[in-house]
C-alpha cells in the first residue's frame, strides 16, 4: 500500500484532492473520484497540489530504493535469513511472484497517476484565473518527478507503460513503449519542463524550499540520454548545469550523508524528512530501519536499531583499499568484527589501514551478527545527531537523490564515449571529484577511469553502478562473489498480478 506522509510543509494531502486506489495488490487500478467540489478560483490553494506532489516524491516506500540497486557489484542484499527472494534478486534469480517487484510496481505507477492527477487540477485552477507562471511551474515540477520515476521503472522493466491521464482505468489503453522510447520520452518531457522551472539551486528556492529546478530537469534528462547513450545530448545538458556555477562539491564527503549534508550545494534532488526539531511528537522520516544494524551499541542510548539489510560487498570494501581510498571507504561502509576478520583472511587485506573499524568517529559500534558482515554508510545517521528525545533509526535524516559529482562523472562518460564540450574536459570533470577525495589528478582519462570513479564515488547509492556496467556492456564484472550475471539479468520479469491486470505486459519480456 502506497503511504502518504505529510511532509513539514504540506498543508493539504494531494491524497484529498487527486486519489487512486492502490490499496490492493490485486485490483490496483479501480477508477476513483479525482476530485470534487473544489473551488478553483481560490488560486491560493494551488500549491497545495505543488506541495503533495512533493509529498508522494517522498513518500517513496522502503522496498523501493533497495530493488533499484541491489544488483550492482557494490552491494549485496543482506539481512540473510530473512526476503530469500530479495537476496535471490542481488543473484539475478527472479521471480515474478516476489511481493517487493509487485510493490515497486504500484508504488511508482501510483505517483505517477496521482502526478497526472495533479497536473489536470492544476490546469483547472489556471482556467479559473490562477498566474499562469505559477502554475506552469508547478506543472513542470511534476513533470520532472515524473520524468525521474518513470526512468527508474523502464531500468527495472524496460518496457513500460507510459499514463496518459489520471484516470486508472485508462492504464488497460495504453500502448507499451520499449526502454529507447521511454528515455526519449523523458528527455523531451525535461525539454517542456525546463522554461517554468526557477534557474537557481534547489536550496536557493524561497517557495518550496529544496524543490526541483531548471537544473534538476537537465539532470533527469542527462541520465535519460546516458541510458540512451546519446553521448553528445548527456554532454548538453551536463555543460549546462556545469556552466550554471551554481554547485559545488560539500568539502566534508562524510557529512554531506549526515545532518550537516542536508540542502548542501551539492545536491539537484533531495527527499526531505524532518522531526520538526522536537523531541516527541510528528516526525516525517524515511523508514532507515531497512539499512539499519541489527546489534550496535550506540554512543547514544536508547537508538534503535534496523533490519540489517543492503550490505556493501567485499568487492567494493577491496576495490577501495586498493586505491587508497579513505573518506570514501569510511562513509560508504559499516565494519563489523567478523566482516573485518573476514577481510584479514585474505593475506593481501591482513593488514588495514587504523580507520577501518566497527566503531565510528561518533562512537557508534557496530557488533557481530549473522545476517551481514558490513553495512551501508551512506544510509547511516550517527545517534549523536539524533534529536534528543528521539530514537529511531536515521531518523530526520534526507536522502540524497542526484548531486553535483554525478553531473561531473556524467559530462566526463559523455566526452570520452565520443561526445565533445567547451565547458570542461573529462579530465578536469573527474579531478574535481577524485581532488575531494584526496587523489591525485589523472590526466588522459579513459572510460575504465570513468567508470572507476562512478564506482567509488557511488557505491550503494540508486544503482548507479549496476547499469553503468550494462550500459557499457562490462556484465562481465558482475561476476563475483559466486554470483554469475545472466543473458536476462537486465530487467525484472513483470510482477505477475500486474500480468494478470494488463494484458499489453503478457509475453513483453525484453532481455
């Protein structure tokens, strides 16, 4: 079931104005009343829609993020004993009947017809006299978040169904559009978004405070056109951010993942939680426990703990010795005891570096527990930035989406793919990045060095690295830790209730 949380700045559920049925996993597309008896002259109300917009952006469920990103070499599935199907996915073992694939399927399809939803109450309060720039913004803005979420559901299908209103029953007519459309899609989706949308940084934005921007558009459109590997389209968009001068990279790659990494420079999109700054009552966060540890001591007492699942490989925690890496390795990856042993075991790592530790620099320690020897760092908020009073896990902590570093390492795959800028080398775009972390620059980059930075610099974080390998046909690398990638490992199979729902999906598998 899709849950709609109200954010710190939503007046008004969207869920009260634009509604869809998605309550069963069996019937998710049940026509529903769109809205009534609402007074569209009262313009004021308008960004209401705006505002639960952003409300379904992030209320992303938890098994959502995981399944975009577990396939990757980066990381492993965790939490053993427990979602065998899960861990059969990190694998490459699917199977249509895994409840979290017929989750993500509604909870991304239910954004995006509430989205739809929303865009036509908005056209409605503009007929009725609303400023035509606002709502053509907030328009836009939706778009974008529609262009986000339906790129994510064409990397996990490929070819999906693109909704045309906000009518569900409309769904049984849509025609199925192949992974190159859908991208292509996006990209002129980003195009029409792109005049209405603020020219400024999310965290510059007075109205909606870290909301989308001009550049968060070319941003979607970027990533749309790498998958599509129209290299010079990627270089495009990417100079353009670039040459904005707007970002930067946060200085302190540990925080920028923590409280003091909330609305940094840094980030194009960003899904935002807060507890209000109280020690009881409301709080609006991400369901963490997912990532969280299953047995820690916090530094902080009383901090609970998680489920002790996504668990970063040994491949990754190597990769990263071998270079040297330290600010990376220590925000990317938990240590526990037996996962540090278990690293010693092989002679080359006997030795590691005095910052590889199950204790943290707040004094958190991480303890032993059968269901995973690491755990992600980047979905960690230490307990000493707890509010006080407050104790789940990761709690008021945001989550970041796109930042800076992958507009960088995107523009550098975009020149050494063949395309061509003026607005900075792919050598230039990739010392930024490896500068921060305390690498000397390379010079002559190539797409291995591409690649490998990606790789570093994104591990754990939306599946980045799982499709850079198949967008370049490097398949090869996820091999490893006994796994063995599959000439169908690209695309989940269609979650079967959806199958039995959408007769255009039966015998659409696309590998």
């Amino acid at each position: 079931m899709k849950k709609l949380y109200k954010t710190a700045h939503t007046l008004l559920s969207l869920s009260t104005l634009v509604m869809m049925s998605a309550c069963s996993l069996d019937a998710p597309l049940e026509n529903e009343i769109i809205a009534d008896e609402i007074d569209y002259s009262q313009s004021a109300n308008m960004v209401l829609l705006a505002r639960g917009a952003y409300n379904d952006l992030y209320s992303m469920e938890w098994e959502t993020v995981p399944l975009i990103g577990v396939r990757g070499d980066d990381i492993n599935a965790g939490g053993l004993g427990d979602q065998p199907l899960f861990a059969n996915a990190d694998n490459f073992r699917y199977d249509r009947n895994f409840w979290m694939l017929n989750s993500t399927w509604l909870n991304l399809y239910t954004d995006l017809i509430n989205w739809q939803g929303a865009i036509e109450e908005i056209q409605k309060y503009q007929a009725a006299g609303a400023p035509e720039a606002t709502a053509q913004q907030y328009i836009a803005e939706i778009k974008v978040m529609q262009g986000f979420e339906m790129l994510q559901l064409a990397r996990l299908w490929g070819t999906i169904l693109i909704p045309t209103s906000s009518v569900p029953a409309d769904m049984f007519n849509v025609e199925p559009t192949d992974f190159a459309g859908v991208m292509a899609h996006i990209s002129t989706l980003m195009d029409e978004a792109m005049p209405a949308l603020p020219d400024v940084r999310p965290n510059q934005r007075t109205d909606i405070r870290g909301g989308v921007t001009r550049h968060t558009a070319l941003a979607v459109k970027a990533m749309a056109n790498l998958e599509a590997k129209d290299y010079p389209a990627v270089a495009e968009a990417t100079s353009q951010i670039i040459s904005s001068g707007l970002y930067s990279l946060s200085a302190d790659y540990y925080q920028l993942f923590k409280i003091p990494g909330k609305l940094n420079n840094e980030n194009l999109l960003e899904y935002q939680y807060s507890d209000l700054g109280t020690n009881t009552g409301a709080s609006y966060r991400f369901p963490w426990d997912f990532y969280g540890p299953s047995s820690w001591t916090p530094a902080r007492a009383g901090a609970s703990q998680g489920w002790g699942f996504y668990e970063p490989s040994q491949k990754y925690i190597k990769f990263m010795l071998d270079r040297g890496e330290t600010d990376r390795l220590e925000t990317t990856v938990l240590f526990t005891p037996r996962g540090i042993a278990e690293l010693q075991s092989d002679p080359q790592y006997a030795e590691l570096p005095d910052f590889i530790s199950n204790t943290t620099r707040e004094g958190d320690v991480f303890n032993d527990h059968p269901r995973y020897f690491f755990l992600s760092g980047k979905h960690y908020l230490p307990s000493t930035q707890l509010t006080q009073g407050r104790t789940n896990y990761g709690e008021n902590k945001n989550m970041i989406v796109i930042r800076y570093a992958e507009i960088l390492l995107m523009h550098a795959e975009a020149l050494v793919s063949g395309a061509s800028s003026s607005t900075l080398s792919a050598d230039e775009a990739v010392n930024i990045v490896r500068r921060r972390a305390n690498l000397s620059d390379i010079s002559g980059a190539t797409l291995a060095n591409v690649l490998d930075e990606k790789f570093a610099e994104f591990g754990s974080e939306w599946g980045i690295r799982f499709y850079d390998l198949i967008r370049h046909d490097r398949t090869n690398e996820l091999n490893y830790e006994g796994r063995t990638y599959p000439a169908t490992g690209r695309f989940y199979p269609y979650p079967l209730p959806q199958q039995d729902i959408l007769p255009q999906l039966v015998g659409l598998e696309q590998r």
